[in-house]
C-alpha cells in the first residue's frame, strides 16, 4: 500500500524541524511522498540533501489547497488527531480500509496549530495515537508502524550511503568510496 | 515495567520543541522519568503546565552527570541509535531483558548530535528503529510501543482534562468546569 503524508499548517521558521522530522520519519517507514501547503526551501533542501546520500524514495509535493488532495483521493484518509478514536480500539477498522482501498494511495492527514473542521468531516477516520497530548512525529511513527511500516525498517533504500548494523559502533558503507 | 529515558546533549533554544515532544512521547506512551543533562526553564515550565492539566505522571530531572545514570541504574539501558541493531532484529532480545530486569527502572538513551563512544557500551543493546535517519521522536515512539506501550495509549492519565474520543470532532471532559 503506497502512503502519502499530508502536513497542514506548517509554519514557516518555527516548524522546520518539526516538519523535517515528519517526512524523515514517514520516509524510514515507507511512505513515498508527503504534501506540504505552502513551500519551505530549508526543508525542502533538506529532505533532498539527505535523500541524495540514502536514498531517494519520497518525494516533497507543494500543494496549497489541501481541501483538492483530501477530496481527489482515490484512497482512504486518516487524520491523526488527539480528540479521536484511540488507535487500538480502531486499528482494526484501519487495517480493513487499507484492505480494501488496496493499491490506492492511503492519505494520513498531520495537522498543525489549527486544523479546520472539515478535515474531520473529509477523512474517514479521526484516531488518536492515545488521548493525550504530545507529538505529531511521535503519532505518525506509531500508525505507520501499524499499518505495515515495520518491513519498510528493514528496506533498502537504495541510497549510496548503508548502515550496517551493529552491537556497538558505527559502520557505514560508502558506494562513492569505492 | 517502569520506563525512564535519558535525553544527551539537548541543546538550549534550538531542541526545545524536539525535546519536548520526546518528554511527551515518552509520558504517552507510560514513561514516568526523564533525565535532562542540563536544565532548560523553557522545556520544563511547558511540561509541568501541560501535565498540571492532563496529569503529572512523568518527572523530569536534571542530571548532568548522565555517566551517573547510565552506570547506577539497576535495570537494562537500551540506546536508540540509527548505527545500532535493527529493531525488528533484536525486539525479542530487548523483550527477555526487559523480562529479565523485571520491576527495575528500563533506561532508553536518547542521543543529541554527538554522542560519546562510551554510551555505546554502557548500553545493553544500541537499537536503531530502521538504519535510516528520521527522528528521535519517532524512534521512542516505536521502541516504547513495542515494548508495551500499547496499554499506556489507553491508560487513565488522572488529570483534571480528559478527552472523550470521538470519530468526528472533539471533545473534552474539564474536571474543574463541573
């Protein structure tokens, strides 16, 4: 199931990291790409620096009107949200909508400060990663986990630059250095 | 089990918000400590605010002295790290000791931007949540989730602010209100 992250209300400066560690984390579980609603070149420029040395398999999309993505999909939508139903109590429900939108794009919507109450109405489930507040990063980490992204943990990105794995230390394997 | 993380090398100003989502990550997912190396007033006021609303659960103490912690902990210490034994790899391994260890505080090391080569073998185990880098943020995440933070995700948090969740819309229960 191919999975696309769309991020509402990112705010320039103030959420860069934030918003840098949102794609970076939907990347390592295996989304392949993320829409941002208003540009931002230090993230952008990040995401593709750091794509460029592990990998490129997630793709940034620029896309100010969120309502079309939401609407225009061909998959499910999930909205993470704290006020909404706690995930084990719906997972189920997730993994039955994965089922059967199938090889469709599944949207899961991130929001930012302020998130319109249409969002809520579009999606076709509210969930929350439990019903207390804390971290959007956090939130997505555990849904994608959930729904499949623990083989993504073992992929192969592709990229030049390889961990390997170990008990203590750092190993990396460098392509271009060979 | 009892889960407390230690977080190296946090930054003042610039990891505020990472760091303070890695306090509430850890608190939602049943974590009841967090070893900070140095104070910041910032990260802490925000943290004793939120929990003064939605339950003190969790205590943070400064320790910069993380040698200390890592050295005298009675329980296991597992350090996140993207160098580290792939998670899916090694879970059963970190499961026996944490079955191990039993009632004895679970230490979770989480790095800043250089850590020591000597955490690497205080460590039980260096975990990396997939060899790519993402965030810390997430990798908590999964590591606590998969170690039973499941049941913490749903678990009563005992303060005056409680949400009711809902499949659409928010809603939520003040204590004080009534």
């Amino acid at each position: 199931m191919p999975v696309a992250v769309l991020r509402l209300g990112h705010r320039l400066g103030r959420d860069k990291r934030t918003t840098t560690h949102l794609i970076l984390t939907a990347r390592a579980l295996g989304a392949h790409r993320c829409y941002l609603t208003a540009p931002d070149p230090e993230v952008q420029q990040t995401v593709a620096a750091l794509q460029r040395r592990w990998g490129t398999t997630l793709e940034v999309v620029v896309q100010r009107n969120w309502r079309k993505v939401l609407k225009e999909r061909r998959g499910g939508a999930i909205h993470l949200t704290m006020y909404g139903e706690n995930l084990p109590t719906v997972l189920p429900a997730l993994q039955a909508l994965v089922e059967r939108t199938g090889k469709e794009e599944l949207l899961v919507v991130v929001g930012g400060a302020k998130v319109p109450g249409e969002v809520y109405a579009l999606a076709d489930f509210n969930v929350a990663v439990g019903n207390q507040p804390h971290s959007e990063v956090a939130a997505l980490a555990i849904l994608l986990e959930n729904l499949g992204g623990r083989e993504a943990l073992q992929a192969d990105f592709g990229g030049p630059l390889r961990i390997v794995p170990q008990a203590r230390g750092k190993v990396v394997d460098d392509a271009t250095a060979r």
